[in-house]
C-alpha cells in the first residue's frame, strides 16, 4: 500500500494515522520531493479525472488564468502539490481523498 502526498497535509496524516491504527503499513511517497512519474499521473488521471486537480488549494489561486487551462497531467507535473490528497494504491486499488467512501476501503 502507497499513500501519495505531501506530509504537511492534514488529510494525509489523517488517513496515515488511521491505516496504521488499522494494522496496515503504508509506504508514503512524498509527492513534493519525489514527483510523480507521467506513468502514475496517467494513471491517476484515468481513474479520477479532472478531480485529481484539488481546485480549492492555496496552489491553484496562485497559478495565472493560462496555468488553469493546461491539462491535468501537465498540472501536476508542473505543480505537485495541485494534487488532491492522498491518493491511496494498493495493488489495482486507487482512492482519492480521505471521505467515508475512501475509508470504507482502506478499514
């Protein structure tokens, strides 16, 4: 099991906390230092769209109008933290966020 994000995040340590208290041994990967590779930004992109794209982040109101328009892949390569989180694999399995859906999963 991977859990994708930056460690600053709240929601990331949430569902960290709670998959080790669950007796699960998530690796993290550390989204800021070690980026995504365009093989899993497809991949993630397949599975959730354009909701991969964390639109009310402190990091999209500070991208310029021409920024907004790019496609997602690009986003996130460009801009890692843009990346709603976590995004949480294990085996075939991808969920995105840490709402009851994502929880009912993982616990």
């Amino acid at each position: 099991m991977i859990v994708y994000g930056i460690p600053t995040c709240d929601t990331v340590r949430k569902a960290r906390k709670a998959l080790e208290a669950a007796g699960k041994a998530p690796e993290f990967h550390d989204v800021r230092e070690t980026p995504l590779t365009p093989a899993q930004i497809a991949r993630f992109e397949a599975a959730f769209g354009d909701k991969l794209v964390n639109k009310s982040s402190t990091a999209w109101r500070g991208l310029s109008d021409a920024e907004r328009t790019q496609p997602t892949a690009a986003l996130i390569a460009t801009h890692p933290t843009l990346m709603k989180r976590p995004v949480i694999e294990e085996g075939d399995r991808l969920t995105l966020g840490w709402k009851a859906d994502a929880q009912a999963v993982w616990l």
